[in-house]
C-alpha cells in the first residue's frame, strides 16, 4: 500500500493550531475524496476537515482532545489494499499485469510532485493561501502510481511473454487547491475545482477564484432564507484546565502574588492577532450620532410577530451601503488599490461563551426585512452554539455591531479586518428630548461608526451615519422608498 499522510490544514486566516474535537473514521475504515474525517474546534469554530485522498486509513495523527499545529500529520492514508500489492499474494493470473514495467511518469504525477513541494513552501512560510489538498483530482483515486518490483519467475515456468506497453493516457491537469474551505465553496455551488483557472503561484486556486467563478456562472451562493445552516453536530469534550501559578510566585512589577496563570487558547491569540493587524494597519476615525428611535419602537410594538429592531437597522445599514459603497470592500495594500464588493455580506458581532465573533448573512442585500431578521436569529443560534461555517465567520465585508445587548450606550469599536468599517448600535432608554421646541421623554440610542480614513473623508462617513439614523427616526417614509 502506498500511504500519503495529510496535514492539519489553515481552516482561517493565518490559524496556526487547532483540537481535534472527534474522530469521523477509524484505522482500516475506507475513505473517499472530499469525505469529512475529523471534527476540528478552530478559534472561531467547529469544522469538519475533509480528506484530499481516498484509500483505506491507516494511521490517526492525535486524540480527541489533542491540540495540533497546522502543518503536522493528521490523518495517513494508504491508497491501496493489501490485496492489491504484489508483494502481499496477488494470483498467478493477475500477476504480468501487475507486473508490467512501467513507463516514465506521467506528466499529472509529475504535476502532482510539483504540488506538493509547492505546498511545503507555502506552508512553511505561513501563507495566509492555506495550501492545503494539492493535487487532488475530482475522482476518487489517489493520483499516484505504484512502481511493482520484477520478481523472477518460479521454478519450472517459463517466464511470461513481455506485455505490450501501455499507452500512456492524455495528461490531465491537476487542480491546485488551497485549503478544504476552497474545495467546500467550490462544491456547493456547483463547480468542479478542475474549471477553476488559478491566480496564485504556479496556478493556485485561491477563494477569490472560486468566487469569481461563482460570479462569472451566476451562481447565487446564499443560504435560502427558512433553510437552517448546515453544522457539525455539538460535542461535550471539556475545555483544558488552566495551568496554575507557582505558589509563592511574584510579580517584579507590582510586587503581587500571582494567584492563576493559564496559556492564551486558540481563540484569544486569533481575536489577539486579528485586532493588533486591524490597528497597525487601518488609520480608522470614528463618529457619533444620537438617534430618536421611538417611532422605530412604535412600528415594533405594532407588530410583535414582524421582524426584530435589529433587522431594521440590518436594513437601514444596506441602504446607507448602497449610497456609500467604498465602506463595502477593503483595501488591497499590495496593488494599492481600493476594493468594492457588489453586493453585501452582513457582519454581526455575537457574544459567545468562547468570546466574540462576527458572522456575515451572506448575501443580505438580496433579503427582505422578514428574511433578513430570520437569518439573523438562525446565524446568531449557530455562533453562540459554535456551529457557524468557516465562510460565515470570514465572509463578511460589513459589520453591525448592537453592544446595547450588553447594556452599554457606545463604543469606539475596532474595525474587523480586512473590512473597512464597523457601525455599533447601543442601548434605547428613555431620556428627555426636545421635539418642536416641547421637552418630552423620547427613546434614544446611540450609533458609533468607526471607518477607515483610506477609502473616504468625514463627510461619506457623516452622510452613511445620517441615511442609517433618518431612517431610525422616520421608519415608515425610509421603508417606503427601500
């Protein structure tokens, strides 16, 4: 059996390790192409992991509860079984065959090799490309030959006649595939990764191609509206217990005992990472405004079974992105160029019990405001059940902050890189206002709206601020015109 061992894939951006939470295969069970083999607790969430190849497993590189480094074995995989290999029985009848001298290797194999070095290097360098799963074809082989051994003859038998020599068949491209996510994507919109011309090194196909060729095929990858989001079943492996302080141990700085030290998890060092690259990098500025929201309120509590305060404003941020649409891209630093996306994925920032996370709704320009306030529940459930895709945690281009969940009135939020703003929502009390020159008590809210100063001044941060807060103010005119 010839054994290719695969590697704990980058499942995000710049993910450096990752816990196998539980194991979809045993040693000896029989694997296909793209079939889920482990379930991996990410920083941002659970996954499944697919395999690139397909055979019999023979070796599982860690334990459920093992935290393991991007990079390391995770799973071997042997492309044959014992009674294919020449050297373990094979019958009389099958053996010139299986014996034939084979020719020089193909060019796909040779293709296959390249991919491979290709992928040691990105991955040594800690590509943010994810090489992960080069040079798997669409079909369930393991694109690799096997070289048998001439054995001489038995005893008493005449050799047997030379076979004829193949004819080599017609070389077939090898996709180069980044990561699992690419082939994912790729998968459920229809599209076969052999298509996919590649724009990265030597031919690499990254997500931005897999999207392309989404556009350029009209595919609609967004979730229907009433459809759950498929998820990895929920686990109950326990959180690793934290390390304890040296007893008698003293800060040099403060002169205080340490009473607990523990490592930083996964997560923290990917939100720690995300947030210290969004601050180096974005020159950000922020505005305030503050809202009269009561006739928002009002439309409410006039439908209790109608969409929630937050997929208005949801709807409110569409219209104002639509006005402005520099605050939808990002910023490719490397062409200095500035980016728009023709359409929006929705950001939402979730309090988990692991931390917070920023889930998109993908493609929430396309909703109403009963869809979008379905998928906004369905999409907060998953995040705080630590079910959200992978594509919805690093999907999004816009995100809506409501930290008035938490009680407070505002924040000086950090933008979610790469993205270039983030507007926040805080609490609705009641405070004194004055409205046509009468002080009454009105319900008022506050919205911050932190923008990267590359892509636009203060007055395109000023006028999305005012298209979001006029429509809060007077709901049923901004509703009318959506």
């Amino acid at each position: 059996m010839t054994a290719q061992t695969f590697d704990l894939p980058d499942l995000g951006e710049g993910l450096t390790e990752a816990e196998v939470v539980k194991w979809l295969v045993a040693v000896g069970d029989t694997v296909a192409v793209d079939q889920p083999i482990a379930e991996v607790e990410t920083a941002k969430s659970i996954v499944e992991v697919p395999s690139p190849f397909a055979g019999t497993v023979s070796v599982l590189h860690g334990e459920e509860g093992e935290v393991l480094e991007v990079g390391k074995p995770l799973i071997t995989v042997g492309s044959g079984s014992p009674a294919e290999d020449p050297d373990a029985g094979t019958p009389a009848a099958e053996a010139p065959a299986a014996k034939t001298k084979p020719t020089a290797p193909s060019a796909t194999g040779a293709e296959a090799d390249n991919a491979g070095e290709r992928y040691r290097e990105e991955e040594r360098a800690g590509s943010g490309n994810v090489l992960i799963g080069y040079g798997t074809p669409e079909s369930t082989g393991s694109g690799r030959r096997r070289r048998p051994r001439n054995r001489p003859p038995s005893r008493g038998t005449q050799p047997p006649a030379p076979a004829a020599a193949p004819v080599p068949a017609p070389a077939r491209r090898v996709p180069l595939v980044t990561s699992p996510l690419v082939r994912q994507l790729a998968r459920e919109a229809g599209l076969r990764v052999a298509d996919i011309e590649g724009s990265g090194p030597g031919g690499l196909i990254t997500r931005r191609d897999v999207r392309s060729a989404i556009e350029a095929a009209g595919v609609n990858t967004a979730p229907a509206p009433s459809a759950p989001i498929a998820a990895p079943a929920p686990t109950t492996s326990a959180p690793a217990a934290p390390a304890q302080a040296e007893p008698g141990a003293v800060d040099a700085r403060t002169g205080l005992a340490e009473s607990k030290r523990e490592a930083m998890g996964a997560f923290r060092k990917a939100v720690a990472t995300s947030l210290s690259r969004s601050r180096s990098e974005i020159p950000e500025a922020t505005v305030w405004v503050d809202v009269d929201a009561t006739e928002l309120v009002r439309l409410r509590r006039s439908d209790p079974e109608g969409p929630g305060l937050l997929a208005y404003v949801a709807r409110f941020v569409l219209a104002g992105l639509h006005a402005y649409p520099e605050l939808n891209g990002l910023v490719d630093t490397e062409r200095e160029e500035l980016v728009q996306y023709d359409g929006v994925n929705l950001g939402l920032a979730v309090q988990t019990d692991r931390g917070l996370v920023a889930p998109a709704v993908m493609g929430a320009h396309k909703l109403t405001t009963a869809e979008l306030d379905t998928e906004i529940k369905e999409l907060t459930r998953l995040a705080r059940a630590g079910k959200a895709t992978p594509a919805q945690l690093t999907g999004g281009t816009f995100t809506l902050n409501n930290f008035g969940s938490l009680r407070v009135d505002g924040s000086a939020a950090i933008i979610n890189h790469p993205q270039v703003a983030i507007l926040g929502i805080g609490r609705i009390i009641d405070r004194p206002w004055v409205v046509d020159g009468e002080l009454t008590v009105r319900k008022i809210t506050q919205l911050s709206f932190a923008f990267d100063h590359r892509v636009c001044d203060g007055g395109a941060a000023a006028g999305f601020m005012r298209v979001v807060a006029d429509a809060m103010e007077n709901p049923a005119r901004a509703i009318a015109r959506l």
